[in-house]
C-alpha cells in the first residue's frame, strides 16, 4: 500500500503539469489568432519649419552713425589790460554760473589811472591854450607889421631927404644925417623882427598841433586805460575757469576767467572715410576753384542722441564743414554746429545738451537705390541668402551695400518678389524641404 501511494502522487503531477502546458499552447494560439500583422511603414522627409519674406527693391536713405564730444564754439580767456589790485569781483564768478553780456565780472583800483588821466587832461589843456596865444599873438603881430612897415617908409623917407640936403644943398649937418640914418635901421630891424615872428607863426603853431595830438593821444589812452580796470563780459556766457580773488595783484595778459558761450555748440564727430566717400553729399566746386580741400558739405539736419540716455535725449544738428582728415585713424572729422535753442530741447525733465557730453550723431547720406532690405541675421557671413524655392531650400550669394542697425541692404543678387528666408538656420542642407509658418512682405523683419 505503502509503495502504491509514491507512484500516484507522481502521475497526479506529471498529469498537473501536462495540463498547464496544454492550457499554455492553447492561449497562445487563441492570442495569435487575435493579433493583426503590423502594416508596412512608409519613409518621409522631414520638412523645415522658417519664417520667410517677400522682397520689393526699394530707394534707402543711408544714414552714417559716428560719437563725438559737445563742445562750445565760442570761448574767450579774459585777462587783465592794466596792471593793479583787484578791487572787487561779481557776486556770481563762481565756475557755472552765467553772466550777461557788459556785466562787470572784475574791477581794479583806479586810482593811478584816474590821476594819469587828469594829467593827461592838464597836459592836452595847456597846449590848446598855447595854441590859442600863438593865433592870437599872430594876428596881433601881423597887424603891428603893417604899422612897423609903414615907420620904416617914413625914417627912410626922412634919412633920404636929410642926406639930399645936406649933400646937394649943403643945409643941415652930418650928424643929422647920421640920426635919421640911424633912425631908418632901427624901424626896419623893427620890421624885420616882426616880419620873422609872424613868419614863424605857423610853424610854431603845427609844433603845438603836433604836440596836442600826442597828448590827446596820451589822454586817450589814459581814458581807455582807466576803462580798462574794470573787465566787462563780452557776451552772454558761462563762467568756465575763474582764476581771480579779490586783493589779488593782477598784470596784462595773465588769463583770469574763461567765459564760454553756450549760444552755439558743436561736435566734431570722426567718420569711416569709406563710408564718408561713397555716402556724404558733397555739393560741386565751380570749376575755377583752385582749391584742393573737400567739396562743400551740405548743411543737412543731423540727429543727436547722448549716449547716456539713448532713447529720451535727442537733439537736432546741422552738418557745417569738413574739419580735417586724419592720417593715423583714416577718418573725415565733421563738424555738426547746434543752436543753444536746440540744445535746450523740449523734454519737460530732460536735460539741455551740454558741453562735455559725449553723444552718437546720425548724418542724412546719399539715397541708394533699388535694393532689398533684410534683417541683418538673413545675411551669412559669406554674403549669401536662403531663399524658397518650389518649397525647397536654395542659397544664393548677394552683394550687400550697406549694414545699417539690425538691417542689411542688398544690392545684387536677389529679384522682385523671392522669398527670402528670415529663421536662423545653421549649415542647412541644400535643397531642403521646407514648411512655411509664416511670410511677411516688404521686407520688414520678423
């Protein structure tokens, strides 16, 4: 009984397990026959996703970008024409402030000059007066002349007579004679005396002249030297440099302040001479102009931004001249001239263009014309384009004219109406599918 009991626990297990894998096969068949075969795959191509723009030429007007410093056109050192102490200085000579033309800003001690000038005055008086005794003198003596004249007619009259008596007629004596002889000489040396001072009249007279114009001269000068102590501003301006302290002992030409006038500024701003010579306007010289220097600039509106604050603070300029060229940089100098009424501005919290800023300047140039306007990313650093073609992708190499902001301005390569694609793309592959999301006309960037 014993040995009966293995043998079927044995065949209850072989027939268990026969079951399972029964059951096993039969599932798998059953979820085989529910399965569908996987259809056939089919290839594709993947196709760009870009953003492409339509193209129009186009007339650009360049505009040429260069940075310089403000800078007052007019600015006078004022120093001193007369030695002296100072006496007194305006309330507001401190650097900044304005003054008005004619205020006094500096005054010297007088005193010296005031006594110079009335000795200058005493010394002018006195000729005059002597000019007026020797016109005087001189008619009074032409007049005794007449008279002196007419005595010495009568003493020789009466010698010549006297001495016919006497010789022809033997009446009278020879000292008689002798007397009226003698008579005679002293009315003429009389004459002669009188007929020499009024002779010399004249010239002592253009002496005098002579010397009363050198003291007038002198006068003059001591007139403009006593105006001379005090300095006067000669124009509406700002105090720049003050060097000057009442007490101070001040000499001719020593500067003492430095008035600037802000009426009129400019920047002398520093351009590429590539850009200078194929986008500035220069206006003809007459032909008979033998001249060498640029041609004349014309004045056209400039635009100026401060650099500080780029987009709040904007000015407008005038383009004036050519300033110089400079050999080490290879850059034309321009100057742009700014009226003080501009530089005021007309922002209610901005600030007035002054001296010292340093600002960026746009210059109106030359129009080019007919090209393709682009963002400047269209634009490989080789010079081409992606453009769409039958929705492939195509490079076309382009000559660009001009870069200017974040827009670049092709002259050749492109025609009316391609589409030009404006995505960032790296070394995309030639011929590439393409799916456009988006098109813009124009040109404008997207």
């Amino acid at each position: 009984m014993s040995d009966r009991k293995p043998a079927v626990n044995l065949l209850i297990r072989i027939v268990i397990c026969a079951a399972v894998l029964l059951v096993g096969i039969v599932g798998m068949k059953v979820l085989t026959s529910f399965k569908k075969p996987p259809a056939e795959s089919r290839k594709t191509e993947p196709a760009l996703r870009v953003t492409v723009t339509t193209v129009q030429p186009m007339d650009f007007a360049v505009s040429i970008t260069g940075y310089g410093d403000v800078r007052t056109v007019e600015f006078a050192p004022l120093s001193a024409e007369v030695a002296g102490r100072i006496e007194a200085v305006h309330r507001r000579l401190h650097v900044g402030a304005t003054i008005a033309r004619g205020e006094a800003l500096i005054r010297i001690d007088p005193a010296n000059y005031e006594a110079a000038l009335r000795q200058a005055q005493a010394s002018a008086d006195q000729l005059r007066q002597r000019i007026r005794r020797l016109r005087e003198q001189s008619l009074i003596d032409a007049r005794r002349l007449k008279t002196l004249q007419r005595s010495v007619e009568l003493a020789r009259g009466e010698f010549e007579r006297r001495r016919r008596l006497y010789e022809r007629d033997k009446v009278g004596s020879r000292s008689a004679v002798d007397t009226a002889e003698q008579s005679y000489n002293t009315a003429r040396d009389r004459a002669d005396q009188v007929a020499e001072n009024v002779k010399l009249y004249p010239l002592q007279i253009a002496e005098t002249e002579g010397a009363l114009r050198a003291a007038e001269a002198a006068l003059s000068l001591a007139q403009k030297n006593l105006k001379r102590c005090v300095v006067r501003a000669p124009f509406n301006g700002r105090i720049k440099k003050k060097s000057v302290e009442p007490g101070q002992y001040v000499t001719p030409g020593k500067p003492l302040v430095t008035l600037a006038n802000d009426a009129l500024l400019e920047i002398q701003v520093p351009l590429n001479s590539r850009d200078a010579r194929r986008f500035l306007r220069f206006e003809s010289r007459p032909s008979d102009d033998p001249g060498a220097w640029f041609n004349r600039l014309q004045p056209v509106d400039c635009r100026i931004r401060w650099t500080e604050d780029p987009g709040e603070h904007v000015w407008r300029g005038r383009l004036d001249r050519v300033v110089r060229f400079d050999d080490k940089t290879r850059t034309l100098v321009v100057a742009v001239r700014i009226s003080g009424r501009d530089a005021r501005g007309s922002l209610p919290r901005g600030l007035p263009l002054v001296e010292g800023m340093f600002c960026s300047v746009e210059i109106p140039g030359r129009v080019l014309p007919g090209v393709f306007s682009l963002p400047r990313w269209a634009v490989t650093f080789q010079n081409t384009v992606y453009v769409a073609e039958k929705g492939r992708l195509k490079t076309v190499p382009v000559k660009v004219a001009r870069i200017q902001g974040d827009r670049a301005y092709v002259s050749d390569g492109l025609s009316p109406g391609q589409q030009v694609i404006t995505t960032r793309l790296i070394n995309p592959l030639e011929n590439s599918l393409l799916q456009v999301v988006a098109e813009k006309a124009g040109g404008e960037a997207s």
